[in-house]
C-alpha cells in the first residue's frame, strides 16, 4: 500500500538530481521528465474533481436539486483552474522537448 507512494518519491528526487547531473545539452529530457510528473499529478487532481460528476448528474436527472447543482458548480470552477494549469505543462513538455533549449 505504501510502495506507490515511495517509488514516485524515489524517481521524482532521482529526476530531479538528473536535472543536475546531465551533461551540456541534457538537462532538457531531465527537465521535460519533471513536467512531465508533474503534469500526471495535476490529472489525477483533475480526475479526482471529476469522480462526482455521475452521481450528481443522476440526482438532477430525477428533479431540480440545488444542493447538487452548486456541487457541480464547485467543481467546475476547481477543474476549470486545473485544467488551465494541465494543459499549460502539456504545452510546456512539448515545448522543452521540441526546443531542447538547455
């Protein structure tokens, strides 16, 4: 149960000491891996924002429901932020990796 956690941490400090380590003109693949993690953190937050949404949408099928309706509203302003940041280090991944400018 604890071996997930411990190995994202063991890659990611092993990532990050590449970003370091790498040789003149390296650094970007250590780099795009960092984004990289980091943009499969912010969609698994974005998916964890979206786990509600069928059973919210069944209790509306069924009639007006405005405890269910703020709910979703809550969760799209959150997953709308999330979003915006998650295609942000998508593009920045792409970026580094088709530029490779360090």
């Amino acid at each position: 149960a604890t071996f997930a956690p411990r190995l994202i941490a063991h890659l990611g400090g092993r990532t990050t000491l590449a970003l370091f380590e790498a040789g003149e003109g390296q650094q970007w693949y250590s780099a795009k891996l960092i984004v990289f993690g980091a943009t499969l953190i912010i969609g698994l937050v974005l998916r964890y924002y979206l786990h509600e949404w069928p059973s919210l949408f069944q209790r509306l099928a069924k009639g007006p429901d405005d405890a269910a309706e703020a709910r979703i509203a809550t969760l799209i302003r959150k997953a709308r932020k999330t979003a915006i940041v998650y295609w942000i280090t998508i593009g920045l991944a792409g970026f580094i990796g088709a530029l490779k400018p360090f």
